[in-house]
C-alpha cells in the first residue's frame, strides 16, 4: 500500500512538472512572437525601401497654388426696343391729282407776249392719297405763256394759254408736269384807241363828201358826216379787240399728269 501511494505520488508530481514546462515554453513563444511583430511594427520606412532595392524619389517643387480669376459679372444684353415702321424720305402726288392756284398779278393779252413768265401761289393744302400734306398752302408756282391772243371783236374767243412749270415747296423748287383745267377769266373791251377815232373819222370824212356831192349843198354835206361818222363808229365797235385778262388773285386749276415726288419736312 505505501509503495502504491509513493508511486502515485510521484506520478502526479511528474505531471505537475510538465504542465509547469508546457506552461513556460507557451509564454516563451508567446513573448517571442510579441517581440517580432513589435520589431516589423517600429522598422523605418528607409529599412524596408533598402531592403528592397527601390531608390527613393526625388523630392518634386511645389505647385504654386492655381491663380483664382476674379469672377466678372455677366451682363445681358439689352433687350432691343420694338421696331419702329421707317418714315417715308418724300412723299409723293399720285397723276391726276389737282392743284387750285391763284395768279399773283393781273395776267391780260393786251399786253401779254408768248413766253413771258407767270407766278401764281397754291391756294390750299395738297394731301396724297393717305391724307398728309405735300404741298402747304402759300407755295409758289412759275410758269409760262403760251399764247396771249385779244379777241378780234366781240362774237370771238380770244386765247391765254398758261403752262406751269415748277413748284417751290420750303425754298426747293419741284418741276410739275400739268395741264390747265380751268381759269377764272373775263373779257374785257379796250375802250376808244386811236384806231378807232381813225375809223369814225374816216367815215364821217368818207360820208361828207357823198353828202356834198348828192345834196350839192352844205346841208348834204353835214348829213353825209353824221351818216358817215355813225357808220364809221360802227365799224370801230365791230372791229374793236376784247381782251382775255386774268386778274390777280383769279383762280387756275391745273392737273398733275405725272407722279410729283416732295421732300417731305422735318
């Protein structure tokens, strides 16, 4: 029994000493391992590149900072006013368009030639088909005589023909292509010339001697005078001129036979 017991003890006391081994020969690796990784922990940076053989790169300058551009504000553009329709240059009469005139001095045939020249104004606004004004009230108008011819007696038409020629509107003068419509015209008798004093007393000189030589007396004579004198006035009236006069501020209408362009103002 004693000798069991000692066996026993023996055996656990062996078994404590190996546990105790196992126990130390752990916390030995253990240790060592701490140990390593510690050693791989604090290696510099240099130690590993070495080992390696990678060589360290060269140190690059650095960037400057990119320049930051002051922002400019953008600005729209503004926004175009609405168009306008443009303004016509000139305004235009259209052909057959009238014009009313009156003649600024008295125009007659008793002493009016072809060619002489003529002014008259235009009595009243002159409006294009879209009602503005291209001929103000007051402009004047030059013209021409064509034909000034009295009346050979009073049973006969005498003749005044007029052509107009230009217009001045605003201090430009516009040539005008017109004819005459119409002219505030009268006739008027000259009175007794010398041409006719001559015809009575040639008749009365003529109806003397007739009178003297049929009564063969004064008498006879002074009858044939007054017979010949009354024949003779007579004669003078029926061969008198009646002259075509146009007085001043007469009217004359014209008509426009072409398009008649006119600045128009500003």
């Amino acid at each position: 029994m004693i000798t069991l017991r000692k066996d026993g003890a023996r055996l656990a006391a062996a078994l404590a000493a190996a546990a105790l081994f196992g126990c130390a020969r752990g916390e030995q690796a253990s240790q060592r391992a701490d140990s390593t990784a510690r050693n791989l922990t604090l290696a510099p940076a240099e130690t590993t590149a070495a080992m390696r053989d990678v060589p360290a790169p060269e140190p690059q300058p650095a960037r400057p900072a990119p320049e930051r551009k002051a922002s400019v504000p953008v600005r729209k553009p503004a926004a175009k006013p609405a168009a306008t329709p443009t303004t016509p240059s000139t305004l235009t009469l259209a052909a057959g368009t009238k014009l009313s005139l009156s003649v600024t001095d008295t125009i007659s045939t008793r002493s009016a030639k072809p060619g002489d020249g003529f002014t008259a104004t235009v009595s009243e606004d002159v409006r294009d088909a879209s009602g503005r004004v291209v001929i103000p009230a007051g402009a004047s108008v030059s013209g021409t005589i064509v034909a000034a011819e009295p009346a050979p007696n009073p049973r006969s038409a005498g003749r005044l023909e007029l052509d107009v020629r230009t217009v001045t509107v605003r201090g430009t003068g516009y040539p005008v292509e017109a004819t005459v419509e119409s002219k505030d015209s009268v006739m008027q008798g000259r009175g007794v010339t010398g041409g006719d004093a001559a015809k009575v007393g040639g008749g009365a000189a003529a109806g003397a001697i007739v009178g003297k030589i049929l009564g063969g007396n004064k008498k006879g004579a002074v009858i044939g005078g007054l017979a010949g004198a009354a024949a003779g006035a007579a004669a003078a009236r029926a061969s008198r001129d009646i002259d075509v006069v146009l007085p001043k501020g007469a009217g004359i209408t014209i008509r426009l036979t072409r398009p008649l362009a006119v600045r128009r103002a500003t």
